[in-house]
DNA sequence: AAAGTGCTCAACCGCTGGGGT
DNA sequence: CACCCCAGCGGTTGAGCACTT
C-alpha cells in the first residue's frame, strides 16, 4: 500500500494525520447540515481528502458537539473503575455510562492513569485485566462470572421476555442485588438516555428482573418494598450528584473490597483497618423522603474517599491535571462513631 | 539552554458482526 | 450460503508536549 492510502479506501488519495481547523470546520459544517449519512460518503460531500472512517472517527472522539472536555473527575474515575470491573476492556460500554466521554477518552485515561496507579498499588492483574478481588464482592461471585457484561445485565433487545408490567412488587428480604444500576433508580430514565434498564437479580441469578426506572422503591414498614411510579426523569448531564449517589449505593454496593484491597496498607491510604459503616436507616441525603435503596451495607465512603486518593495521585503526578477540589462526602452511609476510622488523612 | 525522558491522546489499524444482495 | 459493504470496536502507534537532568 502506498502512502496516503488506506486499506478501507485504497481506490483515494486521502490524507492521514491530524486534522487541521479548516478540516474540521468542514466536516462540522457538513455534519450539521445534513448528518453524517453514510460515512464513505462524508468525505466527498463535504470535500474533505480523508476516509469516511477517519471523518467518523474525527466526529466521534473529537467534533461532535456533547463532548465534555477536560479531565476526567474522581466520580468519573470511579465509575470507569466499577464499570471495569465488571465489562473488563469494553471501553464503548463503559463510555456509555460517562455523557459526554468516548470510548477512545475512556480507553486512553484507563491506560494511562488508572491502570498504572492500580498497578503500582498492586491491586491490579493484568493477567486478568482485572481487579484482584473482584471475585470478593459483597454478592456471590458467581454472579459476575467472569468480566463478560451479557452475564448480569442484558439490554432489552436480548430479552425473551418483555418487561414485566406487573412488576409492583420487590420484596427486599429476598437478597435482591443490583447487578448494574448505572444511575440513581429514583432519578433515570434509561430510554431517555437509549440505555437499557438495570438487570436486578436474586443471589442465585435465575431468571433476571427488570426494573423500570421510571418507578421509585418505596420502603415499607415491614422493610419490604413496592415500586412507585416516579417523577419526571431528571437531566443527567448536569446532575453530577446524581452520579455520586449511584457511585455510593449501586454498584459501589459491592466495591468496599476496594478496601479491602487495600488491607495491609498496601497503598498507603489506609491503615490497617478500614472504617465499619452501617447503613443509615433514614433520611439519606440523596434519596428522596421515604425512598430507600437496597442492600447498602458498603462502606461508600471508603471507596469515594479510596478514589479520591487515586486521583489525587493523578494529579501529583501528572502534568496536565489541575488540583481538584475535595469532594464532601454527602452520600447515604455514615461512619459508625463507635468505631475507630482507619483514614490516613491523605 | 539543550538533551533526554515520560506522558497524553488523537489517529490509525485490523478485526468483527450485521445487513443487504 | 457466499460475498460485499459498512459501522463499530479494541489494540496500538507516534507526534507533540511537559518535565527533568
């Protein structure tokens, strides 16, 4: 093949490399015009001497107009590190679960940053492409099998089985775990967001429930629960604390272990024993009134401030980052008072 | 100031799977 | 069924930048 060809489009001349503004300023042009189309044709319709793929690849990671900027925070950090406990190398899942950031951003940041401070705490195998750990996860690790997603959260166009409409009840005694709830039950609409619902499933992982995000758990007094239908779906892209209440009692449901990865004061963050936790019975900041989410014996706090850590050694050590301001921890679990934290102030 | 080093990230490459014929 | 086209994905590369010596 001879220069300034590509193997997907070998019959043009077409130029590689970094795109220059008059470049992009084309394909934005074009692009917003008219949509993309199909992307062999972009290039010749916006008069660009680039593959379609290229163009695409332009808009999609660089161009196109909903892309947050700038460095990744401590929640984003965190989800990418939960998500990828659970997906494994799947960064176009993963990047579904971040508005705004591409696969390729998600991509690069775990490469570049998490990977290497994981790694260097010890609380990363890349045999495994995977926490250590992960297998210790509050719920049956039979659960997540492997990194394989297709095993604990199925997107509706998989499922035999139509959402269930009389799904009303939700009896809490029965060790429901959220496989994967990517945002704040009480405050997403998936199909707002093109995103399947959450998989919830029993212990045993039968057959998977679904869970219309557009109803609410409601706790009762008999600590069994009912599903409400909820209010209005919230704007994500502007709710970061939404991401920190689903960081704190969904996913993170399981992650403690971050702790515990850390036992031995591997990574300097803890001392040797990691803060207890209990759940709190009432009045959680970042639930509604009456709402109660399931299962939240996790010691959140440990793994929020665990992440904050990390990126906190991100940005001693990197070049580009700017100090970020320190998080308040607001979600719904509180130290026990009777015991004696762990926390090495950072 | 210059050279060396390390890091980031945009872009590329090769592959896969889906849809159409 | 085979073939082709295309979109999309994950792995990899390398230019450019910042920092260190």
């Amino acid at each position: 093949m001879t220069p300034g060809q590509h193997t997907c489009c070998d019959k043009q001349k077409v130029k590689r490399g970094l795109w220059s503004p008059e470049e992009d300023e084309k394909l934005i042009r074009h692009i917003s015009a008219h949509g993309h189309g199909c992307w062999s044709t972009v290039p010749r319709f916006a008069g660009l001497q680039r593959c379609g793929k290229s163009c695409r690849l332009r808009w999609i990671n660089y161009l196109r107009p909903d892309l947050k900027r700038g460095s990744f925070s401590p929640e984003e950090a965190a989800l990418i590190i939960d998500l990828h406990n659970i997906l494994g190398n799947k960064w176009a899942q993963i990047a579904k679960y971040l508005p705004g950031r591409t696969d390729n951003e998600v991509k690069n940041f775990w490469n570049s940053s998490i990977k290497k401070k994981l790694m260097a705490m010890n609380l990363y195998n890349s045999t495994r492409s995977n926490f250590q750990g992960l297998s210790s996860m509050n719920f049956n690790s039979s659960l997540v099998p492997t990194a394989q997603m297709d095993q604990v959260y199925i997107p509706p166009a998989a499922q035999n089985n139509p959402v269930p409409q009389g799904f009303d009840q939700v009896n809490f005694n029965t060790n429901l775990i959220p496989a994967l709830t990517p945002f704040p039950i009480s405050s997403m609409d998936s199909s707002a967001y093109n995103l399947p619902p959450p998989v919830w499933m029993t212990s045993e992982y039968h057959q998977p429930q679904l869970v219309d995000h557009q109803k609410q758990f409601i706790k009762q007094e008999d600590n069994s629960m009912f599903i409400n239908d909820g209010p209005a779906p919230q704007q994500f892209f502007n709710a970061p604390p939404l991401m920190r209440t689903f960081v704190d009692t969904s996913v993170i449901n399981g992650l403690p272990k971050v702790c515990d990865m850390t036992n031995g004061n591997q990574s300097g963050i803890y001392s040797s024993v990691p803060p207890v936790l209990e759940p709190v019975s009432e009045g959680f900041s970042r639930f509604p009134s009456g709402l109660y989410a399931p299962e939240m014996q996790a010691p959140a706090v440990c793994h929020i401030q665990f992440i904050e850590s990390l990126m906190s050694a991100f940005n001693s050590s990197s070049s580009h980052s700017q100090a970020l301001p320190p998080l308040p921890y607001s979600g719904p679990f509180l130290l026990n008072p009777n015991q004696t934290s762990g926390w090495i102030n950072p």
